[in-house]
C-alpha cells in the first residue's frame, strides 16, 4: 500500500509568499485610493476590462483579448501621466513614513487645538479671508520657501492682524508646523476639479494642496465668513459657527497636533485612574451598611 508523501517542499512556502505579497499590495493601493480620483477611475478601469476579459474568454474572442491586453499596456504607461499628483502623494507618503522628519524644537504641550479653533472663529466672525495648511506626515518645506518665515506662536490678534488687507502677508496661505505660525504668504497649487467651479482661489488652493499632500487645509470665506476644510482632495463645507461646526473643526486639528505627555503628566493621569475605582468602591460601602 502507498502512503501519501508529506515531504516538505519549499516551493508551498514559495507559493504562500507570493500569494501574501499580492495581496497586501492589492489591498494597500485601494485603501489608499479609496475615496479618490484614482481609485474610482481604478475601479472603473478594472470592471470595465475584466467584464470584456471575461467576455472574450467565455466566446474565444482571441483577437479581442489581444488587443485588450495591448491597450491594458498602454493604459498602464499612460496612467503615470494621468495620475501624476496621486502617484506623487502616494511616494511621499511612503517617503515620509520611513524617513519621519523632526519637527523642531518645538513641541504643541502648550498649544492646544482649541487655541487654534479660538483664532479661526475670531477671523470668521472678522470676515477675514484666511487659508491655513497644518503639516502632518508629508512636509510642507517646498511649499514654505515661497513664503515668509514667521516662527511665532499663534493667536487670535496676530492672525486677524497677519490676514487683514492691504497688509503685505494678508494674500497667500499659511502654514501651521509643531502647533507654531511657520510661515505665510505662501503659494500653494491651485486644483483643477470641476466641482470647485463656483469656488473662490482660496479654496481651489485648500483643495489643491490637499490632492498633493496630507495636509488639513482649513479656509475662511471672505464674503461670508463661512469656514471650510479641505483634505484628501475633498471640500467640506460649514454653514455657520455653531457649536456643532466648533467640535468638528477641533476634531480635525487635533489630528494634525498629537499632545506629548510629560512623564510627570503620565504618571498623574495614571493615578487619577487608580484611585477612580477605590472612590467608587468606598462610595459603595459608605451606601451599603451591611457591607464591612
């Protein structure tokens, strides 16, 4: 009788490895394209060609399949043109995560994002136009060399000032690195989307800088004060300055602003939590008199 061959062969690990490569890089480029230009053209590309693939091969279409798999070539090559400012983005933020750039010597302990939304509802209620960029993973330094180094700590009076016409740096973006004013009059790309065709400058620039990098670009509208926000090549729109609008806006900013704890700071929240469940125990015994 022949019993069945165990024998190890690395050609299965071989094969395993491969087949987890594929996958993760499959899976990592349409979650990075999702929500985009490149994912939906992506998507569509890919249903398109993979229902006339299945259709060729289902009636043995071989000229057809031929051709196709010449255009999909094409299309490959023609691709790196088309999507030029989503490849871009993607390599820098590959770029960025594997060499993390150091962001100075100063830290955002002491500057809250409440702060920053403090000063962004003092310049809607002032109808000051404004556009502020807040770094994250990809750097802004190309960005910044087109502008003036402020390096300054913000607040509501210096930013109404910086923003008021005709003063010199009032056009132009800012940019916002370490929870500090790095710089401003900056230039940033304008976008090209259809969607924004009714759109002012300020926010064709909010949305271009955001297609090209990770950037939280927040706008004031001149006209009507109105504060929108603009990332991942998308514009979101505020109606007004309620508190609703407030909490949405601090949410944001706090994910470009990480607070560092101090060890001093962790051990006390690390006490705080301690003693939360013998105060609530003790509260327990005093309630109950049954209990020692």
């Amino acid at each position: 009788m022949n019993l069945p061959d165990f024998t190890f062969s690395w050609s299965y690990v071989n094969d395993a490895l491969q087949i987890a490569i594929l996958y993760f890089a499959f899976y990592g480029i349409l979650k990075a394209a999702r929500g985009s230009r490149f994912g939906q053209a992506l998507m569509g590309v890919g249903i398109l060609f993979g229902a006339l693939i299945a259709f060729t091969f289902l009636f043995n279409f071989y000229v057809l399949a031929l051709i196709i798999r010449w255009i999909l070539i094409y299309l490959a090559i023609s691709s790196v043109v088309i999507f030029q400012p989503e490849i871009r983005r993607a390599l820098a933020t590959i770029g960025a995560f594997l060499f993390p750039e150091d962001r100075g010597r100063h830290t955002t302990r002491r500057i809250t994002p409440e702060l920053f939304v403090d000063c962004i509802f003092t310049l809607s209620k002032s109808r000051l136009g404004a556009l502020l960029a807040f770094e994250r993973a990809i750097s802004l330094r190309g960005y910044e060399t087109t502008g003036v180094t402020i390096d300054a700590r913000p607040s509501p009076e210096l930013l109404v000032t910086l923003f008021t016409a005709p003063l010199p740096l009032h056009d132009g973006g800012m940019i916002v690195r370490g929870g500090r004013l790095a710089s401003a009059h900056c230039l940033f790309p304008v976008s090209s989307s259809s969607n924004l065709s009714s759109s002012g400058m300020r926010h064709r620039a909010a949305v271009g800088l955001s297609e090209e990098t990770d950037a939280l670009v927040v706008v004031v509208s001149e006209e009507s004060g109105r504060i929108s926000v603009a990332h991942n090549g998308r514009l979101i729109r505020y109606p007004d300055t309620s508190d609703a609008s407030r909490e949405a806006l601090l949410r944001w900013i706090r994910k470009t602003m990480p607070q560092k704890k101090t060890t001093l700071e962790a051990i006390g929240e690390w006490l705080r939590r301690r003693r939360a469940p013998m105060g609530q125990h003790k509260t327990h015994d005093e309630t109950g008199k049954e209990k020692a």
